[in-house]
C-alpha cells in the first residue's frame, strides 16, 4: 500500500507539473518567451541547474537558440547558430532518433567527448537532451544540464520531459500559426487597400477623362477663334492681346494633355533636349510666390537655393518633368512649417543626371518613406491629395528613370530624380515651317457640337476647302450615301450614338479612296483597337492648331 501511495503521489505531481507547463508555455504566442518558459519549468521539475531550448532551421542543418534558464555567461556566448554537423555525437544522437538522451558522467562518456564540452571552464557532470517533435519531425530540442550532480534519468523523469516537450512543441506551433495567420491578414490589408486605391485611381482616371474631353472642346473654340483672329489682324497693338489668350489656351491644353496622362498612364509627350539645371531654376522662379511670398506672409522664413552641377542634357518632355520637379519643390517647402531650406542640387552620376531636392523640415519615418510614392497616401491630411509625389514618380517612369526618398525623422528628406543621360545622337529637332500649300478639298465634317463643327468649317474654308458639315455619324453617311463628293472626311472621336471609330470603319469599308481623320478632346493617344487605328489616316487632338490641320491634311 505504501508503494502504490508513494507511486500515486509521484504521477500526481507529475500531473500537476505537466498541467503548469502547458499552462504557462500556453499563454503566450512570442516564440521566445514560449522556450524561456519551457526552459524554466524544464530546470524546475527534473531539479536541474540550466536549460537552453534550441531550434532547427527548416533544412535541418543548423541549430539556433532560442531561449535559456539559468545560462551562465560563458556557455551563452557560444549558444549562436551552429551547424548542427559541429555538435556533440550525443547531441546528434538525440536529433536523429527524435527521442531523449542522457548522459550521467559527461567526461567519461564517448559521445560527449567533444570541444564543445573541453573547453568549458567547468564542464556539466550530466546532461539530458530532450527532441522537440512536430509531426514526426524534430524541429528542436531542450538541453538540461547539472553541474555538479551525476544525474541518473529514471523512466518517470523521461516520461515527463516528453510531455514538457510535447506542450512546448504545441505552444511553438500555435505561435507560428498565429504569426502566420497575422501575416495572411496584413497582406490580406495591404491588397485591399492597393485594390481600393487602385479603384480610387481608375475612377479618378474616368472623371479627369471627361473633363478633360469637356475643357478641350471649350478650348478648342477658344484656341480656334483667336487664331482665325490673328490671321486677319495686321495692327501690332492689337494682334498682343490676341497672342496673350492664344498662349493661355495653349498652356491650358498642356495643362488637360498632363491631366489625361495621370489617368490614362500615357506615355509622355513631345520629347525635346532639356536641361536640368534650366529646369530646375524655372521651377524655382515658378513656385516663388509659395515659399517667399505666401511663407513670409505667414511669419515664416523658408529659403530655397540652386546647386548647379555640370552635367549633359537628358531627353524628356519639359512640361511633364517641370511639373514632376514642382512637386517635389512644395513638398518640401510643406514640410517646413516653422522655416528652414530647400536645396535642388544637380550633379552627373555615370550614365545618369541626377537632381536632388532636400529640405531641412520634419523628416519621415521608415513607413511613411516607404509609402510615400503611392497614389492618394498623405500625412497632410484633406488639405492635400497625396497624389503629388505619385505623380513625379510616374513622370520619372515615364521618362526611364527612378525617384529615391532618403528622410530622417526630425531632420529632413531629400528625394532624388535619375533620368538617363542624352545620348550623342539627340533627336530630330523639330524646325517651325511656314504654312504648307494644301490643294482644295472637298471635306465632310462630323461633329456633335455645334461651335466646334462651325470653327472646324470656318478654319477649313479660310484654307480654300469645300466644306459640309454633319452634326452625327449616321448623319454623315447618309451624306456619303446620297453620292456627294467627299476627299476627306474629319469626325470628332466621342459622339453619340456613332464613335469616330465606327465611322472611320464604315467609311473605309464602303469608300477605300475617302482619307479619315479623326478630331478628338480625350488626349493624343486615345484607346483603339488595332482595327480602328487602322482604319484611320491621321489623329489631331483638340484644340486643333492651324499649322497640325494643314499638315495633316497635307499629308
């Protein structure tokens, strides 16, 4: 009776040793706190002296520790990853067989007889090294020494351990889940917050779409008029006026032409040798007013300064690099609402030229940095877009280059544009021609606004054409239909019921002989199928200039 009592206590204790290791090991999903926990209990219940509780790497090759009890100094500067082929033969043993092993008297055993072991300054007297087993498969181990006991592992004790082991494993396995399934929900986040931005960029791609078709039909009218104007005005006095709001439109045009690249992701437009320190200098004059003016106003001083560096041409678009520049100007000049300096400093690197621009203002920290070139991310809050530095870094694309953001925090940012450098053959410079001489055509105009139809029929017949004009598409062949004598016919692209495309495509199909020119407000490039480009002669974009009609009825 004595002996099953004294054997009933002792699997009660057992018990009660299990239950508060996965009790305490349970409670946490830190990997590292989990095996200092197990560790811990591990000294506790086999009344050892200290535990280190290792880890494998996937590949099984080398050993990492993770966490100990009760390490002396010596034995914890040598506890780093270490191939596992480097440990003692008892320590491989154990890795191998997936089950524990001990050793009672590690100086005269065999398998401890290991540099690992020789070079402590006091070596243990014992050891018990315990496989941490998932799925048949050891990720790991507890390793328990005493140093001073000849320990001798009863069948008991091993039959604990294992059970320690056993909650340690499970423990480690949940946080790996969980730290898992964290992971799955923040890429989970990180899509549906692209998905949403993306959705976002499209529909503002679509309402700066039709703005822009709008605004180019009212300039169309504007830039038309105003040419037909100076086309008959002699009088210096008055043909200056005439050519400040001929210029405007045309600077307005441009301005809708960059907000038609934003959405529709265009390639850039007229490319041309541009010098960056000219650029650059331009911008500076260009946003004056905001870091001068508008900062002193304000009772803040903000100084802004140009380092030129000797350095070749590249070949761009000015207006869209100017812009992409003017960005990053009045980002930095917004980030120094106590005062302070932008600097743009220029300088050649190899095959690129690159121009920096860095202010002395709050800084940002690694994730703002990191997400500062996405579309509609803002620190600013909703007095700003967050599209500004988006849209440099598409410019820059744009142009084969890249956009790199260096900030610390407290100190400032500088963000730096690489763009190729001009190769030695630049391309074709475009020399201004006088008007070509056009023989008289017979032209058939569609378009479904009345003024622009009126200012195309009027600019055709200042040029000696025969003009008749359609209001629809369906209008239009009906003309063709009815035998009238057409060279050409020019048609808006977005019409109702009827597109351009479907009428070029009609045309050719019925009359091969007829040319087909197509006028459109929704940007240089509009969307076509190989098939409806293919079924036009020439695209002009609005607002049509006098010099692009002639040429392309020229051609």
């Amino acid at each position: 009776n004595a002996g099953l009592h004294e054997k009933t206590e002792r699997r009660l204790r057992e018990t009660e040793g299990l239950l508060g290791v996965a009790h305490t090991v349970g409670e946490s999903l830190d990997p590292a706190e989990i095996a200092r926990r197990a560790a811990r209990q591990t000294t506790r219940l086999l009344g050892g002296d200290t535990s280190i509780v290792f880890g494998l790497d996937d590949d099984g090759e080398h050993a990492t520790a993770i966490a100990g009890y009760h390490v002396p100094p010596a034995l914890r500067q040598s506890a780093f990853r270490v191939p596992v082929a480097e440990f003692p033969p008892v320590v491989q043993e154990a890795i191998r067989n997936g089950r524990p092993v001990a050793s009672t008297e590690v100086g005269a055993d065999p398998r401890c007889d290991h540099p690992l072991f020789r070079t402590m300054a006091v070596p243990p007297r014992s050891i018990l090294l315990a496989p941490l087993l998932s799925r048949g498969q050891v990720r790991g181990a507890i390793l328990t020494y005493w140093w001073n006991e000849a320990r001798r592992i009863t069948a008991e004790e091993l039959r604990l351990v294992q059970g320690v082991t056993a909650h340690t494993v499970l423990a480690l396995d949940n946080a790996r889940l969980y730290a898992q399934s964290q992971r799955a929900l923040e890429d989970l986040k990180t899509a549906q917050e692209r998905v949403v931005r993306g959705e976002t960029l499209r529909a503002l791609g679509e309402l700066a779409g039709g703005a822009a078709h709008h605004l180019n039909n009212l300039l169309a009218i504007i830039y038309g008029r105003v040419q037909l104007l100076l086309r008959h005005e002699e009088a210096e006095a008055r043909r200056r006026p005439l050519e400040v709001v001929e210029r405007a439109a045309r600077d307005a045009a441009d301005v809708v032409r960059r907000l038609q690249r934003f959405a529709q992701a265009e390639p850039v437009g007229r490319i041309e040798r541009v010098d960056l320190n000219e650029l650059a200098a331009e911008v500076i004059e260009m946003t004056r007013v905001r870091w001068h003016d508008v900062a002193e106003a304000q009772g803040v001083q903000i100084g802004v300064t140009l380092q030129r560096g000797e350095l070749p041409v590249v070949h761009g678009d000015p207006v869209a690099l100017r812009e992409a520049i003017m960005n990053l100007v009045l980002n930095a000049v917004d980030a120094l609402p106590e005062g302070g300096r932008v600097t743009l400093a220029t300088r050649s690197e190899g095959s690129m030229v690159a121009l920096s621009v860095t202010d002395t203002g709050v800084g940002m920290t690694d994730e703002v940095r990191q997400r500062a070139r996405e579309p509609f991310f803002t620190t600013k809050g909703v007095k700003r877009t967050g599209l500004g530095l988006s849209v440099s870094y598409g410019v820059i694309q744009r142009h084969a280059g890249d956009l790199a953001i260096e900030s610390v925090l407290g100190r400032g940012t500088a963000v730096t544009i690489r763009l190729p450098a001009a190769v030695l053959a630049p391309p074709p410079r475009v020399v201004p021609t006088a008007s070509l001489p056009v023989r008289p055509q017979r032209i058939l105009v569609i378009e479904d606004s009345a003024q622009v139809r009126e200012l195309l029929a009027t600019l055709l017949a200042e040029q000696g054409h025969s003009v008749t004009a359609a209001a629809s598409g369906s209008e239009g062949l009906a003309t063709l239909e009815s035998g009238r004598a057409v060279d050409l016919v020019l048609t808006d692209l977005g019409m109702p019921g009827m597109t351009g495309w479907q009428v070029a495509r009609a045309v050719k199909a019925r009359w091969p002989g007829i040319r087909v020119g197509i006028v459109t407000g929704w940007g240089e490039h509009p969307a076509a199928t190989a098939a409806e480009r293919a079924s036009v002669d020439f695209v002009l974009a609005k607002p049509v200039s006098v010099d692009s009609l002639e040429r392309a009825l020229a051609g």
